[in-house]
C-alpha cells in the first residue's frame, strides 16, 4: 500500500477510534469525528479526516471530506 498523508499509527487510531458507516456493498467509511456538524469560523464547513475499507478489510484510501449540511 502506498502511504499518503499521514501516519501508520494515525491510521491504526482512526480504524481503532473512528465513526464506522456501513456501505450496501460491504465497505465502510470510518470516520474520526462524529458526524454531526460543529459550528465553523465563518459558516465553512470543517474537512473529516475518513478512511475507506473494502469488504476484504484492505484500507483503500485515506482523504478528508467535506460535507455541506443544510
């Protein structure tokens, strides 16, 4: 697996730690924060740092996200 932006122990944390939301497929999407919104400096909304894992268990990539909420 190629390593991008951040550590393996930042990673272990955010599988061990994070916010687990179940694909239909048999992925997930781990996130490190809870997924309710925060009040943000000037009404934008803050990245969430999330990882994505196959059915299989392999990690398939690392990003942050930013979601618009209503």
């Amino acid at each position: 697996m190629k390593q991008r932006g951040i550590s393996i122990d930042a990673l272990t944390h955010l599988l061990t730690h994070g916010q687990v939301e179940k694909q239909f497929d048999g992925a997930q999407v781990v996130y490190l924060d809870s997924p309710t919104p925060s009040p943000t400096w000037g009404g934008n909304p803050k990245p969430r740092l999330y990882a994505v894992v196959d059915a299989a268990g392999d990690v398939l990539t690392v990003e942050n996200r930013v979601r618009l909420r209503a």
